[in-house]
C-alpha cells in the first residue's frame, strides 16, 4: 500500500509531524487540581499519538526501515495511548472544578 486514501505516506508523515508540533506547542492548560499523572497524560499523550504515526508513516513511505511487526506495534501503541488520553479526558471532565 503506497498511499493512505490518496495521500502518499510521506506527506501523510508531514501532516503528522506538523500536528504532533502543534499539540505539543499550544496545549489547553486544565483548570482545577490533577493528579500529576493526569496532567501528564493530559498533556504530552495526544502529541505523543502524532509522532507515533508519524513513525509509522515514515516507515511505511520507506523513508525509514523498520521491520513490518514494529509498524504495527507502533501503530498499536499510538491507538493505546490514545484510548488512555480520551479515558483521562472523559473521566476528569468536569471534575475539580474550581
């Protein structure tokens, strides 16, 4: 697969780095008390989610080599920290409200 809906992998890679770049710049800062790994997880895990697919974009592209089982683990990975960032979000909405 050389292309993901029409877009090829590199430039699909370059709109990854430039929102992972974007969330790791501006970032809502949570109003109230958190934990710290709250505020961690708030934080750094949704850019996190944009360089991982960058890597696997990259890879995919062959502009790195990377083994096929650690694309899908990347990606895997990229999907589990963002399950983890949404159950965060949605489970401290609205709490600690100050």
């Amino acid at each position: 697969m050389e292309n993901f809906f029409g877009i090829p992998w590199s430039i699909a890679a370059i709109v990854a780095a430039c929102i992972a770049i974007l969330y790791s710049l501006l970032w809502p800062k949570p109003k109230g008390n958190h934990s710290t790994f709250t505020r961690i997880v708030l934080r750094w895990s949704h850019s996190l989610v944009w360089w991982l697919l960058m890597l696997v974009c990259l890879s995919l592209s062959g502009v790195i080599k990377v083994p096929e089982i650690l694309i899908g683990l990347i990606a895997w990975s990229a999907l589990g920290v963002y399950c983890v960032f949404l159950f965060t979000l949605i489970y401290n909405r609205g709490r600690n409200k100050t």
